[in-house]
C-alpha cells in the first residue's frame, strides 16, 4: 500500500520488450500457457518462478521453475498446492537459499524445506480477518512476516518464529494502529523493520542478528511512508513517498534516503519521477536503486544510477495491472514481474543485466 515534476529526469527510453510433488516433476517441461505469478533469486543466475497455467478444473494449475543460468532454460521443480485467489492478489514467493521457500496469497502461508517437493501451512497466532500478508523473510534463526489487518481501526502487526515453525507469533511493541496502516522488512546485511500509520507515524528499528532490535531514527520524514531494501556496501538505501495520488492522480511524490550505516541518520535525495503509484522498490548498489510503478494502465520502471540525481524512466508494456518483487540479486542483475497470470494482458518476467538502465523479457522453455 505504499503508495510535480519530474526532479532531475535525465531521460525517458521507452523500450519494446518484447503438499507432494511427483518425483518426475523435476525432470519435466515447463507446463504449456505458463504464466509467471512470482519471481526469487539467489543470485544473479540462480532463480525461482512461481507460475500458473491453464489447466481445467480449478482453472489454473501452479508450478515453480528454477533456472541456474540466468533463465536461458528452465525446469520444472515442483507443483504447490496453492490456488490463484479470486481477490486477484498476487501469489508472492519468497526462496531463502535453495531450500528454504515461502508462499503467501496473502492469507494464508505455506513453506517448504525441501526445495519445493513438501509444503506445509504457517499459521499466524491471533490474527483475526480480513488481514494480509505482505511480507514474508527469514534472517538467521528467525521468520519475520509483516500482517495488516484492515478492521476499524486498522492494525499492522510484525510476526516472527523460528526458522521451520509452524506458528509465528505477534512481536510485543512492533504493532502500529490508525486510519492506514503499513510496515516493511529488510534483511540483506542486517535486520531492518520499518512500520507507520497515517502518514504521520513512522517507527523504524534495526538488529545485526534478528534477535535483539534497538529503536532507530526512522529513515523518511514523516509525512512519507518507507519502502525498504537491503544494505549494499555498508549504505542502507530506502524509498521515502507520500500518500498514492499525489500531487495528482496516479502519481507519487518520492525521494531515495541514505544512511552511512545500520542505524544511522538518512538523509535525502533530489525527488524522483513522480508517474505512478509505487509497486515495488530495491536498490543494485550505494548509487543505483529502481522503483516500480503504476499509472494509468502503464507499468514504469524509474532507475538512477548516480544516487538519485538523475533518473531514467522504462516504459513496460500496457498490462498497467502491477510490478512485482522487483530485486537486485547483484549489482548488474534486477528482476521483476509485470501483471498477473490471469489478468486480460498476462504477466511477464523481465531482466537488466546493467544495474537496471535496460530491461529485457524473459521466455519460458
């Protein structure tokens, strides 16, 4: 839910771009009309697509693929037992090295630790619906998972378990309440938990092991929301935005901050493109950082490379429905989702092998 100019915009390219699984599965093609859903990486060659076909009765049938050579061919890995949900939200997967994988329709949760062969259900203590998840990480000996509730007023609570529980537990303290509610995790480099409400609450906390949190100077003002990424080379980089539809409709105000170090002071960048509203956020290094966006039935993807004082705009096709799990599994390679299996337009999974200048569709085969 995170959410009058074009503040130092370089330039604008607009680019044509173009519970049991079978022990055979591994060995299989990909299902034909496979569709991404979901998209995790390892790094830069190594990823997993969670993905959709047609296939009858329920409609549309799941499979994972995984590819080690940055998808010039995939294989099939698994079949989980999860469904396309009738709300259209994404199926969100999450892989913590090759073993450890995470589902979420945002309602319900289920992990594997066998590489995708045997799932089983993650239950959350308490919560109560309607609710969604909308994160899901593991640090270390800990299972983090961000959950809103959209009650009155609405809640946003932060989760957490040891790795390979079946139960994750409110965290006491880690709980914002008002009108709107949202948080983010991060844990590349260390543990980062960010929560607000309202766009006038913002709490932020940081941990170098996932076990002990101390309070921290939130990284964005707060009257912006914070969009979370990992910490590369020691800078930890966030996305701070305004309310979605401002100044205008579908538009964000948004500025990339930096702090020298985990629990430091950030401080901010000129403003970013404002098309959009955001859908995703990651940065490749210290000085380059994208953010997905969506508008008018366009997907964007807006991408700096000097630390935010120029951008660059990417023009993706017209599916204009979501960008999903954007991620920069290095420095040079980013992925992420355009769509959904089932909306009129499909879903698409693109790659920059530049730090995010050029993007680039990936095919299934």
């Amino acid at each position: 839910m995170t959410p009058n100019r074009w503040a130092a915009l370089a330039a604008t390219t607009l680019t044509a771009l173009a519970v049991l699984t079978p022990a055979a599965a591994a060995d299989s093609l990909v299902p034909k009309g496979f569709a991404p859903a979901s998209t995790s990486w390892t790094g830069p060659r190594h990823g997993f697509v969670l993905g959709f076909s047609p296939c009858g009765k329920p409609g549309w049938c799941a499979s994972l693929l995984s590819t080690t050579d940055g998808g010039e061919r995939w294989r099939q890995v698994g079949t989980p037992p999860i469904s396309l949900p009738d709300n259209h939200n994404q199926v969100k997967l999450t892989v913590i090295g090759d073993r450890d994988l995470f589902l979420s329709d945002g309602t319900q949760l289920l992990a594997s630790r066998d590489g995708g062969g045997k799932w089983s259900r993650v239950r959350l203590a308490g919560v109560r619906e309607p609710f969604y998840i909308s994160k899901i990480t593991e640090s270390g000996p800990r299972v983090f998972a961000m959950v809103t509730g959209f009650g009155s007023p609405s809640t946003t609570t932060l989760y957490a378990g040891l790795a390979g529980t079946r139960l994750l537990l409110p965290v006491p303290g880690f709980t914002v309440t008002g009108s709107a509610t949202y948080g983010d995790v991060a844990v590349s480099g260390g543990v980062q938990i960010s929560m607000g409400a309202d766009y006038r609450v913002q709490k932020y906390w940081t941990s170098a092991d996932g076990l002990t949190f101390a309070s921290a100077p939130p990284p964005c003002p707060p009257d912006s929301s914070a969009s979370l990424s990992g910490i590369r080379r020691g800078q930890v980089l966030a996305l701070c935005s305004g309310g979605p539809g401002t100044p205008h409709p579908g538009a964000t105000v948004r500025r990339l901050w930096r702090a020298p170090k985990l629990g430091g002071t950030f401080t901010g960048t000129a403003q970013a493109p404002t098309l959009g509203i955001n859908q995703s956020f990651s940065a490749a290094s210290p000085s380059a950082a994208t953010v997905a966006a969506e508008g008018g039935g366009t997907g964007y993807l807006h991408s700096t490379t000097d630390g935010g004082t120029t951008w660059t705009t990417t023009v993706l096709s017209g599916r204009g429905v979501c960008l999903n799990d954007l991620d920069f599994p290095d420095e040079r390679v980013g992925v992420v989702v355009d769509g959904l299996p089932d909306a009129d337009g499909g879903s698409a999974l693109y790659r920059t092998t530049d730090g995010g200048v050029t993007w680039s569709e990936l095919a299934f085969a």
